[in-house]
DNA sequence: TGTGACAAATAAGTCTGACTTTTTGATCCA
DNA sequence: TGGATCAAAAAGTCAGACTTATTTGTCACA
C-alpha cells in the first residue's frame, strides 16, 4: 500500500529499507552496489538509485572503494515517513510506538492550545462533528469506526494549529492510532473518559479556550503514555 | 559545508533543492528529467538519481508520460534535515524558523522533564558545564561562545530526554540558535534572564526534579517565541 | 452527437557496457 | 621505521538503445 509501484527501484526499496531499519545489518556493515543488484536481479542504474534514497535517509553513506556502509540508527532521519511505516512494520515496531506516542506527548497539546486560537469556523464544526463520532461509535465493539472518528479529530487539531510541522505529524499520530487498534491490546470497548476529554477539547477549541484545550489534551496524551506502561500509572 | 562532493548529482541538488522549496517552481510545475540534465549538463542517469532524492524528499513526484512534477508544500517532508536547511537558506527562511521554533516550544520543556528522570550522571555534568560557559560568555559580545555553549545545552537535554526522536531534533535547533546569532537581530549581549534560566535547568535536572525542569524550560522556550513576535510580550 | 476502440506520440523507466575517479592498502625503497 | 609509489577495488559517470506506461487524438460506429 506504501510504496507500490514506483518502479523497480521501488520494489528494491520495499524489502532493502525493512531489513536495514530492522537492524539487520549492524552499522558499519558493508554492501556492494553490484552484489545488491544481483540479488534483486535489477540492473546497476536502477540499484543506484535505490541507494540514493537510502542515503538521502541516512539509512547508509556510499563512498568510493569501500561501498555502501549502513550507518548507525543515531544518524538515521528518523521523521522520514517511509523510514517510519519501515519501522512500524518490523521488528522495531515496539520503540518506534514509544518514541512517537511521547512525540505525540509533547507536540499535542500545544498544537491543541495553538488551534484554539486559530481554527477556523469550519475546523471547529469538523472537530465537534469527530467527537461526536467518536461517542457515536464508543459502544458496541465498533472499533474501526471509532478509530476513524479518532483519526480525524487528532488530524484537524494538528491542522488547525497553523503550524506546517504539527500539520505534517497527521499521518504519522494516524498510524499510531490505527496500530494501536488492530495489531495491539485493544478488545474492549475504548476508555469512556478518553471520549469524554475528545468532547472537551472540542469544546475548548470551539471556544477560543487555549488554555483548557491544551491540558485537556495533556491528559488524553498521558492516557496514551499509560497504555505503554511509559508513565506508572 | 553540508552537502559537498556527493558526487554530481549531489552537485544538482545543491542548486535544485534550493530553488524547489523556496517555491521557484508553483505545485503542479513540470520538470522534464531531459531537459534538467541538459541544464545541468549532466547525463539522464545523474539526474535520475536527483530526482530520486527529491521524490524521497515528497518535494516531486515522477510519473510516466507526464514527467517530474514539483508536490504542494503540505506533502513535502519537511523534518527532512536537507530540507530544512535548504529552507533555512532561502526566502522561505522566515516562516521554517518560525514553525521550528514553535516545535521547539512543545519538545523542549517534554524532553527536559524526560531529561532530568533519565539523565546520566554524565549528562548533569555536562549540562552544569554548559550552563556555567554560557554564564561566562554572557557579557562582553562573545556572541559565539555564548552560542557554542547554548547549542550544546540544548543538544544535552535533548539526548538526556532518552527518546530517539528527540536527540534527533538536536541539530535542528543547533541551526535555529546558530541562525538567531549570526543572520537575526542579535548584537546585545543575550537576555540575563534567560541565562539564569539555564543554570536553573541544570539545577533541576541534577536534582531530578521533572516538574521544575520542563517548567523553566517552557519559560526559556516561551522567551524564544517572543523574540520572534509569535508571543504576545 | 456521443462513445468506445484503436493508434500514435511522449516521457519516464530500464539495461548494458565502456570508461573515469577516488580511495585504500600493499609493496618497495630509503 | 617511515614515507612514497603503484595497483586494485568499488563507486561514479556517460552514451545509446530499447521498453513500457500513459495520455491524447482520431476515427468508425451506434
């Protein structure tokens, strides 16, 4: 669904990326560029440019006589979104979830209290009607629809904040969410307190309450860290 | 200094890059990947592999029979490092240190507090010798040992914060503080306050006191804001 | 008039092979 | 020992021929 058909070089991508951000090749391991292109039965322009956008990841460094060397995680770009889905998809899922849930953390209720004071009318209608979905489905065991619902609300907050960079994190908090739903514990019928806090923030928003917005939406993010065990309960 | 000798198609990217996300090009432009080798008088496989980097980059996007389409801002990854710098060094530069500096404000006081319950010993150490250079640089206009010390308090706090996502907005913020000495309005010696701050930061954190750290750091970052007028003074 | 099939044009995608350049590391000599 | 030189290795570059997907336009047919 990620990356199909971009192409051979894509197709390279789609199981070289997993298997280095999976740590399957210690850093500093060493590849061949025409080893690679052996292996994936692709020829040596188009492994050429698989490599480039590895390296524009900082997944590797190619260098002149000794090859493509995988580089340490510390150097990897770790908010490029295809390293991200890489991650969620392998073996790191656990920490990537971590890591990113107490990106949402920090980032959240700011991005809350800046969208109070910035969303527009319509925003606002879009973050009461999510909320309302949310309730909607928070019964019953209608857990996609729910998850729907939820993946908007956090969408238009992070929108509606103004800030590019908040806005570019929709995706990345949707994949959470969605793993949180289907890979992860999630049986049981969602947290009736975390709906009602949605409904809150709403509010809050709705009525230029930045202040509110932005603790109301601290606590939802401290439930997330909590189902992590990364805060004690 | 930070894309040098990556060979030729590196070289097209320097100038390229640049022009991209300054917004030379309106979305939905068309490049034709001939016609841009023959500008930048390389062969079509150097400039395949441009391309590549940029599509990695979400700033085009290469389709068959149409040719290299420039993407809307809002899809472009712009937690990309080489993103941000190209930003940072063009007109665009206003508004990057404006979103960057307002993650700043929502990551920072998250990571100070993470800071000070995960801190090695270390770390305090280093932190405490940061906040002292940055003490014995505030007067006397040495801007840059002021700026040398300030960037390594922050880089510390961030890779004491123990999340991965984090650490890595280290050099991002490097190039916020370095870029506010060196291009903005800084010809004073820094804000008193401000320094008296970061001994407090240090202090909390050596003395595991969470709540304490992030709250002088959300006033250091709020001080930030302000001097960019997105805070009313 | 509209619609569907078919053909042509176009630009990216791919492959191959020859050649260049940089870097490493080994060898040889002082 | 140490420094210069040389050879090998692997990435880098180029040119050209070919393939494929996609769009656009045309024409016949309903």
């Amino acid at each position: 669904m990620s990356t199909m058909g971009r192409g051979l070089h894509g197709r390279v991508l789609d199981t070289l990326g997993p298997e280095i951000t999976a740590g399957e090749y210690p850093p500093g391991s060493v590849l061949r560029t025409d080893e690679l292109a052996q292996r994936f039965d692709v020829s040596r322009s188009v492994m050429r440019e698989a490599v480039r956008v590895l390296e524009s990841m900082h997944l590797v460094e190619s260098r002149r006589r000794v090859g493509v060397t995988v580089r340490a995680k510390a150097e990897w770009n770790v908010y490029d979104p295809q390293v991200i889905r890489w991650r969620l998809a392998g073996a790191d899922r656990p920490q990537q979830l971590r890591s990113l849930t107490v990106l949402r953390s920090a980032v959240e209720p700011v991005a809350a209290g800046l969208a109070a004071k910035n969303a527009t009318a319509e925003q606002c209608a879009e973050l009461t009607e999510c909320a309302l979905g949310m309730v909607a489905n928070s019964r019953g065991h209608q857990l996609e629809g729910y998850l729907f619902h939820d993946v908007a609300f956090h969408r238009v907050i992070l929108n509606a904040s103004g800030n590019e960079m908040f806005a570019r994190l929709g995706d990345v908090v949707a994949e959470v969410l969605a793993g949180r739903t289907h890979h992860d514990v999630m049986f049981e019928d969602p947290d009736p307190a975390a709906v009602t806090l949605h409904v809150q923030v709403a509010e809050a928003v709705r009525e230029r309450d930045a202040e509110r917005a932005e603790r109301l939406t601290r606590e939802i993010t401290i439930g997330a860290l909590q189902e992590l065990d990364i805060l004690a309960p």
